[in-house]
C-alpha cells in the first residue's frame, strides 16, 4: 500500500473515532512530528572546524586509526 493510500485509510478512522483520549493522542503525535520536521540546527563554526581537521588528520594517517573493538577494550581496561 502507498503512502497516500495509507494516509486516507488513517483519515477516514480517524472521522470515527469519539475517545476524546485518543484524538488527544493523535495530535500530541502530529505536533511531534510536525515540530521535529521543523527543527534546524546551527553548529558553530568552530565546531564544524574542528570535525575538518580531525577528518584531515585521519586522510593523512588511516593507520592511526583504531579498531572499534580495540577501542573498546581500550576504553575498558582504564
């Protein structure tokens, strides 16, 4: 089934529905989403900076780059 198909079952179920807890329910989640949808967010640049350079020092020495496993048992044994 397609999206839009979806939508239009969800709607018409929707009409029918009198538990006023559950309608309740159904547009705390529509403000969710439609606050997630809405969201940006601004990294500052020194921040966006910093992620550059730890990537340029890794295309300049991938060998020094650790295993994840290894990285873990690292982080374990401290």
């Amino acid at each position: 089934m397609n999206i839009e198909a979806e939508k239009a079952m969800i709607i018409e179920q929707v009409k029918t529905v009198n538990d006023t807890d559950l309608i309740s329910a159904i547009k705390s989640m529509l403000d969710y989403a439609r606050n997630r949808d809405q969201k940006s967010y601004d990294i500052p640049e020194a921040h966006q900076n910093l992620v550059m350079e730890r990537f340029e020092k890794t295309r300049e020495n991938p060998d020094g780059l650790l295993d994840w496993e290894e990285a873990k048992e690292t982080l374990k044994n401290r």
